[in-house]
C-alpha cells in the first residue's frame, strides 16, 4: 500500500513539473544554460539598472569608465559623453526592463556584452557594452543602444541562413 501511495504521488507531481519544464525548452529540445560570464554580465548589468532606476549616480559613477561614452543608433555620429548620460539618467530615472538575449565575448581585458533590454516589442533596445576591466572589477568604457522591435529595414549579413555557433566555455 505504501509503496503505490509512492508511486501516485511520484506520478503526480511528475505530471505538474513536466509542463512547467517543456514551457521553458527553446524549440528543437535543447536547454539553454548560463555560462559563467553571462552569469557575471547579467548581475553587472543589472546592477546597472537598478542604479539608473534608483537615479543612483553614486553608484553610477563607480560603474563608468572616465571616458564613457553612449553611442544610439540614430545618433551614431554624436556620442553622448559620460557627465551628460549621467545627468539625463539620474534626473529621468528611465524605467528598464531585464536583460535578455545575453552573449558575451570575452576579448581577456575586455568583454562585449550584447542584450535585449525590456519586454515591451514596441520599446525594447538592442545594447552593445563594452566593458573593461579595472582592477578586479569591470567598468562600462561604451554603450551602443538601438531600437530591437523592427525588423523592417535590410541589414546586410542579417538575412543569412542561421548556423549554430558553439559556446566558448
């Protein structure tokens, strides 16, 4: 008797899991997994958020390189420097979605990290930081930013057959 109260029970909650995991399985069966550096870049990242949210510039300012620098899509040619980006955030406060999407290329004292920030198609922005390594701590030195919701402009290469990269671990 016990033994098939085990087993009910066993069959139970494999049939509440179950959905739950292969709701989250990207198609094709594979499980994504966290490599160590997107791990390291999501908290930096979002770490870097909460300060902008929190219009925390202290914090803000410890994360930038003295000469940072964003760079947007449609303002490729006038970067805004590092005291007028800390202004704008810090008096606008601009809500941020999580960051998704992640890729990080480790370039040894650099990392390129790029991500789909926000969940909002209409307002999602493609990021690109470059991040350089201070010390024992990583420091944003660039931010390239693009809206992420369109796709109804040609970017050549962009329509290239999709082949699979191999993780660098």
């Amino acid at each position: 008797m016990r033994y098939s109260i085990g087993l009910l029970t066993l069959v139970m909650l494999s049939a509440a899991v179950a959905p739950a995991i292969a709701a989250d399985e990207p198609v094709g069966g594979r499980v994504a997994t966290v490599t160590r550096l997107v791990k390291l870049f999501l908290e930096r990242e979002e770490a870097l958020s909460a300060a902008i949210r929190a219009g925390d510039a202290v914090s803000l300012e410890r994360t930038l390189t003295d000469d940072f620098e964003l760079r947007s899509g449609a303002r490729a040619a006038s970067p805004v420097p590092r005291a007028d980006f800390l202004e704008d955030v810090v008096r606008n406060r601009p809500a941020s979605g999580a960051a998704g999407r992640m890729a990080v290329h480790d370039l040894g004292n650099v990392a390129i990290v790029s991500f789909v920030q926000g969940d909002d198609a209409k307002r999602a922005v493609f990021i690109v930081d470059v991040w350089r390594q201070s010390g024992p701590d990583w420091k944003l030195a660039i931010r390239y930013a693009a809206p992420a919701g369109t796709q109804d402009f040609p970017i050549p290469g962009a329509t290239a057959p999709s082949t699979e990269i191999p993780k660098k671990y």
